[in-house]
C-alpha cells in the first residue's frame, strides 16, 4: 500500500488542475453572462468577429 | 406575421442574401390594420409606404434600409418585428457631451491611443435579434470593433477606433437604430460600479476544493484505516488536510478575519466575531492534533464551514445583482442639459452648468436647478415636487423651482442657483431627512449574536477553566469543542437563506427590497402612511362626468377630434374616455395655448377646450360650481359655453380590499398635498378611525410620521415621486409605487409595483411570517448548540459527531428557512410579468 503515498498527493495535483481551469473560467468572465452565449450559437454567423479589420485583432483577447 | 414580409420578400429586399431582385407586391395593402415591419406597433397615425412595407413612422423605415444596405436583413427573420419603435429623431448633437475628457474618461472601460472599449446600458434589447444585431454593428459602421451584449443585464460592450469614432458618435448610433444608451448622471458622479463577485466566485471554488478533497481523506481515519497501514498514512494526510486548508484559511475566510479586526477595533461583537474565533479555535486545535499525530483534527469541519458560509454570501449578493436600485435622486436629472450661447445651442454636463446660464428645456425635460423664466410660457408639472397632478402655468420672469418638468413647447430659462443648491437638494441635504440607519444591530442576526456570542466564549472559557483543574489534557479540547460546535454558522446562515428567498420570491410580484434588513423592519410595522396622488389612485381610466346640457353624437365627436392633437394630460386623459364612441375629424387651425387650453377648427365649427379663467377671458360666462372633484375641464362650441368635463382621479382597483386587510392590524393616515375635494370618499375607504389629512406640505408629511414615531410607532409610508422622499426618508420603510419598475425609482427601501399596491396586506403578513421563520430557525440551530455544548463542554466530544454535526445543522437550517420562506411565498398569488 505503499502506493498510496505517491498516488493521493498525485490525485490533488489532478484535482488542483480542475481548480485551476475553474479560476481561470471565473477570471477570463465565463460567469458574469451565462445567457447570452446559449442565445448567440443559435443565430446564423459563426462569431461576429470583425476579422476583415487588423487592427482590432489584438483586442479580441479580454484583458 | 401579418404584413411582415414573408421569407421570399426579405430576401428580395437584401441582394446581399438573395441576388434576384422580385418587384414589389402589386396587391393593394390598407395600411391601418398592418403592424409595422420594423417594430410591430400599429401605424395608426401615418403609416409609411416603402416597396409594398408598411413602417410606423420614418424612424423605422429609414432603420429597416440601413440594415438592408448593408446585409442585415437576417434581423427580420429572427424575431417577429423585433425593432425598437424610433420615438425621438436622433440629433447629432445630443450626445456631444460624451467627448468631454472628464466624462469620457469615466465612462469608458478601457482606452489606449488607438481604440477604446466603453460599455453601455441599453435597456431596450429585449430578444434574440436585438443580440444579434447590437453584436453585428461593425458592418454598420467602419471604425466599430468587437461588440458584445449582456444580455440579463441589457448592456452592450463595444470597441472603436479613435481616429474614426468619437465616443458620442457611437452613442448616436445605437439611439439611431432604436437603442439609445441609458446615461445617469450617478455614473458621472463617481466610478462606476461593477457588480462583479468574481473574487467571492474564486474564493468559493478554493473552499469548496479544499472541502471536498479534506473530506476524501478524512474519511479514511473516521473508518479507522490507519490500523491497518500504520500512522505513517494518517500523519501524511494530515500534512495534506493542512496545506489544502491553508488557502481556505488565507484566501477564502479572509473577509471573516478582516470583520473580526474591524469588530475588536470598534469595541463591538458582529456576527463575524464567533466566526472568526471558531474557525481560529479548529485551527490552532488541528494543527495541534496534525503536528502531534494525533488525527486529522477538524480540517474538513473547517473548511466545510467556510464553503456554507461562502454559499450563503454568493445567494445574497445574486439577491442583491437583480435589484439596481438609484439611492440618488440627481439620477432622475437629465444628464445633459441644451445651453444657449448666444444664437448657437451646446450640450453640457449638468456638473458644467453654472448660474447665469441660458438654458432650453423642451417637452417632458426637467429642470436641472433653480431658474428664472425668460421665455415663453411655461407649463410645469411638478408631481415630483408637490404631488399635484395638474400642471402650473408660469410666465415669463417666474422662478421655476428645480425637479419640475416642462409640458408642451420649449422654454428658456436663465439658471439662478447651481445644481447642488436648488430647492430638491436642500430638501434632501436636511439634517432631519437622514435615517437614523444603523441596520450593524438593528438585524435579527447581529441581535441574536451579540447574546450568542458572549454566553458561548464564557461557556468555552469555564469548561476551560474547569478541565485545567480536573484535568489538564482535556482543557483545550474542550474549550475548542464548545467554540466549535457553537459555531453560529447556522446562525449565520438562517437569516440571509430565509431573507434572501423573501426578497427573491417578492421581487418576482414587482416588488423590490432594498436589502434584507427592511424585511425585518417590514415586519415590526404598526402604522400606515399612504401617500394619495399616483399611489392609492392611478392615472388613465378615469371615470367621466359632463355637467351641462347633453353633447350631441356630433358634437362630442368634435370634442375627442380636438383632444387628438395634443399631449396634454388632461386631454389624453379626456380622450381615451370618450374615444371608444367616435372616429376623429380632421381638426384646422389647431393652437394649443401652455396653462390654458385649446382650440380648433373642427367641421366648421370653433371648438374651445380649456381652463375657466381662459375661457372668461375669451368673453364667456363660466358658472362657478364647487362641488365638482378631480380636475375640470371647460367646453365651448362657436363661442358658446356648453358645460364642463370632469376627470375623476380613479382608485387603483381592489383598493377597497386593501383597506379592509389593514383595518383591523394598523393605525392608518393618508397625507395629501391635494384638497378636501375627496374627503368623503377616502373616509368611506378607510373607515372611521383613519385619520385623513389634506393640503399637506412635504414638511408636514414628515412632521406627521415623526410624530408617529415619537409615539414609538414603527410607520410605513407609501408614496411616490420625489415630494415624498422626505417622509419615506423619515418612516422606518418607506415604499415607492412606480407604474414601470425600470421607470423610476426614487430613494426608498421598497419599490412597489403599482398593481402590487392592492396586495400590500398579504406582503405584511408574509414579512411577519418570515421573521417568524427566520426565529424558529435560530431555535433550530439553538437546539443543535444546547445539545453539543453540553457534550463538548463535558470533553466527550468525539472528531465524528463534531464533524458531522456542524454541517448537518447548517444545512438542514438553510434547508428550512429557505424552503419555509418560498412555501410561505405560494401565497402571495402568482408571480408578475416583469415591468
């Protein structure tokens, strides 16, 4: 049963990676609208980007 | 769908969706009965004709060929006519204020030398094509980047570039397609803000990970598996238990450790005291036992607590997120205000404007400050002022009070006082309109433990004591166990779970709180205040009384034609009641005189509509008649008088209801700045005992409720409009009733739906119901305590019950007094469509 001396801390590294792509969900504001997105992938346009224009390019990552 | 272009029409319209261009529809349309294409309201007055479409006014059609110019015509098929009627012609110079440095710095996001991302309220989004379009108006209009809609909290996110927009151009534009930006001048005031709990999201998911994995592990001691494999196992998931605690303890319970510091440097015990000291006590007991090899200690009790205490936080500030409540009532000012220098006009910031200052005030705008007349005649209506439904004529070197608003054409004004000073502003600013707010100890919770919270510390310091003497192994085990399982978590949790679902469960009839802590106050009230005007009666659906010789079909005809062409109340009102009986005449040489009346020429025959004293004036002999109530209106037919209408102000409906459910529980007053007229009546409504008062000034409303209260009264008052901020200032709940939610809504603690009013009764008795939920809670969790300090104290307190009872008691008490309170709710009849 040794084992288990490497497999449980092995098993909160795991775990802590889910935390970590759940504070990064919160961050990047996953939860600040949880509507509008189930209405937007229902209308015709992939994503109304505004890929014609460079210069916004780089505005398109939230800060 | 009826006169909405069917699929094959939309897309002959847009080439950009459909290259063959079909001619027009040649069947003749009657435009009366088709709803409009853009926005889908009857095109009663002028419908306008373009390609075989039917649009309401040019506003919409020139919006419906903008967005087939450029290849969004998509929007059309989204939604059944899902534009925004186009109300007010944009003007270019609306907006301009917004390129100001100082108010273009506060209200956008984000700017650097080449764009700039600002967010605005947009209230009028309301579907699927209105994200749509709002997310796609980079096609519209160069310069314009990324946009992005909010839609639950109706706001759009957009991104342009600096050399091509200006902020106030894409503030236009949104108002030219239907969407005008809401701007307050509270956003102005100060930074704005951001209703974000992304920091109370992390922290949650840090308890609830450290919850979760401490419980895995503990789980394996409780069983008792160290016995087969040794301590080596359990000293290791101790270690383990106490790292993953320790963010829980740094991060996530850091607002516990900061209430605990504010509280010891106050001198006073807030619910966060215990908290802190219990969530203390597991530690310094559990890294005892970790560092000793004695356990696990209560690592997962730990950070369970704080997960529960987090959980009930985040419900309340999800309570607090629907309710965008305006404490101030500089937000009813318009934002900018039109200033006159010399021939040419300018838009300014209300913070701008200075005395001296020529300004124009148009129809439905309000004055900004104290001001002298300088031209036209004004008529004001100054409901929010003096509760008087009636407009006041003024002329010309007048003094125009601030908060009143202009009926009819444009006036000019020369400002004489500056913003801050006007009438309204000292009226709020009083030192006597403050209430005396100290909800810290006023709150069910921090009344319960400012008791809990000594008696516990002493329970905990005896056993202490006592154990030191008997024996010393046990001392600090049992002063951390008493400390423990009395942790007050439940305490905690009762009143914001069995209030928060109160609020939620009201706030779904249209009625909002303030917080939580009205509720309570809600409950203790023993006294009625009731405002008259706009609160126990409602404009529109007036009851009509002519007095005079009878009209003919003809006549009366002529009368409602007349009244067709104006705004003013009064004849809307007049209108609407006898509009069910005729279909209007073309009306000539229509002139509507501010503050006097109107006239017209209808079939050849002069009609008169107005005041006495303007039809005295016109030769006329007015008979004086007393007896009539609600407002009079005066009639004249070719240079004859004919008689008078009369407009009763109507009850709202089931009024009668209302009074009969707080008869026999509360003492009642109605105050109002209107006459005696009505006496009779309110008298017949209310009953003998209640005590009615007319003519009364805002000072006298306040004067009154004060004397209430010093006859330890605990008074609710229920009014509108700014004259009652005062007195709803002044009462301990003061209750607002606005027809549309997202309207208006002065400073109070509860914002009323009008058609809430009838149903105040059952709101009364379900805040006394929940206070007694929220009570029998405490005795819940009260029960939980007795039992386990009675253990702890006497060292008999094992890591199992510990650990399963502190949870166990704050769910099952936030099971109960969140359910009870929804159950409770049922009563309250079904919810209201939103306003």
């Amino acid at each position: 049963m040794i084992v288990l001396f490497f497999l449980i801390p092995l098993s909160i590294l795991i775990a802590a990676g889910f935390l970590g792509a759940f504070l990064w969900a919160v961050r990047s504001g996953q939860f600040e609208d949880t509507q509008t997105p189930s209405m937007r992938m229902l209308l015709d346009e992939p994503n109304p980007q505004p890929h014609n224009n460079p210069k916004f390019q780089k505005d398109l990552k939230e800060p | 769908m009826a006169g909405c272009p069917g699929d094959a029409e939309v897309e002959a319209a847009f080439p950009g969706i459909s290259p063959i261009r079909q001619p027009p529809a040649l069947q003749p349309v009657s435009f009366e009965d088709q709803p409009c294409c853009h926005c889908g309201s009857l095109p009663w007055a002028g419908a306008v004709v373009s390609e075989g479409k039917v649009f309401c006014c040019q506003g919409c059609r020139t919006v419906f060929e903008l967005l087939a110019e450029n290849g969004l015509g998509d929007f059309y098929r989204l939604g059944k006519q899902p534009g925004v009627q186009i109300k007010t012609k944009t003007k270019v110079g609306d907006f301009k204020f917004l390129d100001d440095p100082t108010v273009r710095e506060r209200l956008v996001d984000f700017a650097d030398a080449a764009t700039t991302r600002v967010t605005f309220r947009v209230p009028a989004v309301h579907c699927i094509a209105c994200v749509w379009l709002l997310e796609n108006l980079f096609r519209l209009k160069p310069g314009i980047g990324r946009c992005r809609v909010n839609f639950p909290r109706k706001e759009v996110s957009i991104t342009f570039e600096n050399s091509q927009l200006e902020l106030s151009d894409v503030a236009a534009l949104l108002a030219s397609l239907g969407y005008p930006p809401e701007l307050k001048l509270s956003d102005l005031a100060e930074q704005r803000r951001r209703p974000t709990p992304k920091r109370l999201w992390m922290q949650l998911g840090v308890a609830g990970f450290a919850f979760g994995n401490i419980m895995l592990l503990s789980i394996s001691s409780y069983l008792g598996l160290d016995r087969f494999y040794g301590p080596g196992l359990e000293r290791l998931f101790g270690y383990i238990s106490l790292a993953l605690a320790l963010p829980v303890l740094l991060y996530s319970a850091a607002d516990y450790w900061r209430g605990a510091w504010r509280s010891l440097r106050r001198r006073t015990l807030n619910i966060e005291m215990p908290i802190a000291l219990g969530i203390l006590a597991l530690v310094i007991q559990s890294a005892r036992e970790v560092f000793a090899g004695g356990g696990l200690g209560y690592l997962d009790s730990l950070s369970g607590l704080v997960f529960f205490l987090l959980c009930g936080k985040l419900f309340q500030q999800k309570t607090y997120d629907r309710l965008a409540f305006d404490l101030d009532y500089r937000s009813f000012f318009p934002l900018s205000v039109t200033r006159k220098n010399g021939a040419a006009e300018e838009q300014v910031a209300l913070a701008q404007l200075r005395t001296g200052d020529r300004l124009l005030v148009r129809n439905g705008e309000l004055i900004p400050a104290d001001a002298r007349l300088v031209g036209g005649p004004a008529l004001i209506d100054y409901s929010f002022v003096t509760g008087e439904s009636e407009p006041a004529a003024r002329q010309p070197e007048d003094h125009l009070y601030a908060g009143g608003r202009q009926v009819g054409g444009a006036i000019e004004l020369e400002t004489v006082k500056p913003v801050s000073h006007s009438y309204l502003a000292s009226l709020w600013d009083q030192e006597a309109f403050r209430k005396e707010k100290c909800p810290f100890f006023d709150t069910l919770t921090n009344r319960y433990s400012r008791l809990f919270t000594p008696l516990v510390i002493a329970i905990a310091l005896i056993s202490a004591l006592v154990w030191s003497f008997v024996n010393p192994a046990l001392s600090l085990k049992s002063f951390a166990s008493v400390l423990i399982v009395a942790c007050p978590c439940a305490l905690a949790l009762a009143a914001p779970f069995a209030l928060g679902t109160a609020q939620r469960v009201l706030a779904r009839r249209n009625v909002f709180l303030k917080n939580a802590a009205v509720l309570e106050t809600l409950a203790r009230v023993d006294a009625m205040v009731f405002d008259k005007t706009g609160t126990l009666t409602a404009g529109g659906g007036a009851g009509l009384d002519f007095e005079g010789a009878a009209l003919s079909e003809q006549e009366e005809r002529w009368v409602y034609s007349l009244t067709r062409h104006s705004t003013h109340p009064l004849a809307v009102r007049l209108g609407q009641a006898i509009a069910h009986r005729h279909v209007s005449e073309a009306v000539r040489s229509f002139i509507e005189t501010p503050g006097c009346g109107m006239e017209g020429s209808v079939s050849g025959h002069q009609v008169w509509l107005g005041a006495a004293a303007w039809l005295e004036a016109r030769g006329l002999n007015v008979p004086a008649n007393e007896s009539r109530t609600g407002s009079v209106v005066h009639l004249a037919i070719d240079g004859a008088y004919r008689g008078s209408y009369s407009l009763a102000n109507a009850l709202r409906p089931e009024m009668d209801k209302l009074a009969a459910g707080l008869a026999d529980d509360f003492e009642i007053a109605l105050l109002s700045g209107d006459t005696e007229r009505e006496r009779a009546r309110f008298t017949a409504l209310f009953g003998p005992k209640a005590r009615l008062f007319f003519t009364q000034s805002p000072f006298q409303k306040l004067e009154f409720i004060r004397r209430l209260q010093q006859d330890g009264r605990t008074v609710m008052m229920v009014g509108d409009g700014l004259n009652d901020a005062g007195a709803l200032q002044q009462s301990d709940v003061g209750a607002a009733v606005v027809e549309k939610i997202s309207a208006f809504s002065p400073a109070s603690d509860i914002i009323l739906g009008g058609r809430m009013v009838a149903r105040l009764a059952g709101i009364l008795r379900y805040s006394r119901q929940c206070v007694r939920v929220v009570r029998a809670s405490f005795l819940l969790s009260a029960l939980y305590n007795i039992v386990g300090i009675a253990v702890a104290a006497r060292g008999l307190m094992s890591p199992i019950v510990c650990a399963v009872l502190m949870p166990l008691s704050s769910v099952s008490v936030v099971v109960f007094a969140s359910g009870a309170a929804a159950w409770l709710g049922r009563r309250l009849g079904q919810p209201e469509e939103p306003a």
